[in-house]
C-alpha cells in the first residue's frame, strides 16, 4: 500500500501540471474571445451590408453615428487570434500529455490482456520507467541500455511490479544526484534485466535479509519489508531468478534473469 501511494501520488502530480496549464489557458480564452465579441458583430454588419451592394457599386458610406465611441474603447492586434492559437496549441499538447499517461498506465497494469502472453520485455521496461519517473527526484537520471531480446512467456502486469520495485528501491538508494541503469540482455534461452544504481551500496548485515519477508531498514510508516519479498517469489514463480551485487559508497545491481519460456507454475500472487 505505501508502495501504491507513492505510485499514485507521483502519478497524481504529473497529472496535475497539464490540468493546470490547461485549465488557465482555456479560461484566458474564453475572457478574450468575449473581447472579440463587439468586432465579430461589426465585422458581420460590414458583411451583410457589403452582399446588399449591387455588383458595380464599389463604394460605401459608413455612418458611425453613436456607435464611434464604444468601438474607440476596442483594443486588440491581429496577432491576439496567433497568441489564442498558441495556448490552445499548448493545450493540445497537455492532453497528449495526459493521453499518454493514461496509456502507459493502462500497459503497466496489463488489466485488458491475458495473464500470461508472449511479452516484449523492453517495451514493458519503457512503460516502468515512465511511470517510475513519475515517482523518483529528477536528480536521478534513469539510463536504458536495452537490447535485443526475444519475446518472453510471461505474466507482465507481476514482472511490471519487480522492474517498478527494483527502480523505485534504486532511487531511495541514492541520496543526492545519481544514475539508475537499466540493461537488458539475452543469452542461452535466458533474458537478463539488470537493474543498477551509483547510490550507497548495501552493508553485510542488511544484505543477508534482503529477500526476508517483513525486513525493512526504512522507518516505520515507510517501508513494509514486503517489496523484493513479493519481487522474489514473482520472479522465481517464472522460473527464474534474482541476484545482487553491492559495494558500499559505489551502488548495488539487481539482475533478474527470467526463461524465454514460462513454466507451468506462472499464477496470480
């Protein structure tokens, strides 16, 4: 759950900038299409009085009449309709924004497709990594090394929670500015995701529990102990495994290395 919170709170702010811009530049357009109102009128006046000329007269008499005054008082250029045309434009692009969220959202969770399938691991990465993005400080750079990889037999909404995991544990590894790397590869049957990190490494007496259900060295309230628990039996469940590599004050490496094809044993957890 305070996974989840995390998720939804960083997916939450990246939803909240577009809907804020957009939100200001429709009600800026809305005020100043109420501006072009009184133009819009006069100019229609202009037109209907112009297609009652005959066709050989071209000359017109304007009687302005008390109507000079409240037209003096109109201000604006012909470049207010480019300046409308832009914000709607970045409106647009807010939208897409949005739209695309949406959709890597809906991939991470894979809630439409079936459980098992035939997977392209490194689009699937692209889809974490995005929404991890939304989630992590923007002083840690996510690095993709990603090769080419067959596809793989697999459940992809769980190993979408492993990849999440292992990136979001990453960044909470990293104390000031850093480097997430994500690196796939493939070799004898086997795809490899590895995921590392330029944080603080992880010290002897933690690294043995690691993998414990319920051990965490974050504060109460923060952690749950359940993250590379839950990461571990959902990999294993593929048949595959998990691997650590760590040096203090130099980072750790998480390598997931997953068989092409899904045993018998791939179910819910």
């Amino acid at each position: 759950m305070a996974s989840l919170g995390q998720l939804v709170a960083g997916v939450s702010h990246q939803l909240n900038t577009p809907i804020a811009f957009s939100h200001n530049n429709i009600s800026l357009t809305i005020n100043a299409l109420k501006e072009f109102a009184l133009p819009l009128q006069v100019a229609s006046r202009f037109l209907s009085l112009v297609r009652r000329l005959p066709q050989n007269q071209h000359q017109m008499i304007v009687e302005l009449g008390t109507s000079r005054s409240t037209l003096e008082k109109q201000s604006f250029e012909p470049n207010d309709i480019d300046d409308l045309c832009l914000m709607l434009g970045d409106v647009l692009v807010g939208l897409e924004q949005m739209k695309e969220l949406v959709d890597n959202l809906r991939d991470f969770t894979r809630l439409d497709r079936s459980k098992v399938i035939n997977t392209d691991i490194n689009e699937a990465l692209k889809t974490v990594i995005y929404i991890a993005r939304s989630s992590i400080p923007t002083r840690i750079k996510i690095n993709e090394l990603l090769g080419d990889l067959p596809k793989l037999e697999c459940n992809p909404s769980q190993l979408n929670q492993v990849f999440l995991n292992l990136i979001t544990n990453a960044a909470q590894a990293i104390p000031e500015d850093g480097e997430i790397t994500v690196k796939t590869s493939h070799s004898a049957g086997q795809v490899i995701v590895e995921v590392s990190d330029t944080g603080q490494g992880i010290p002897d007496d933690v690294l043995l529990h690691i993998f414990e259900t319920y051990y965490t060295t974050k504060p109460k309230g923060v952690g749950t102990g359940l993250g590379l628990s839950i990461a571990r039996d959902i990999v294993k469940n593929h048949g595959g495994n998990i691997l650590v590599k760590t040096t203090l004050g130099q980072g750790t490496s998480f390598t997931v290395t997953l068989p092409v094809s899904a045993p018998d044993t791939v179910m819910d957890i």
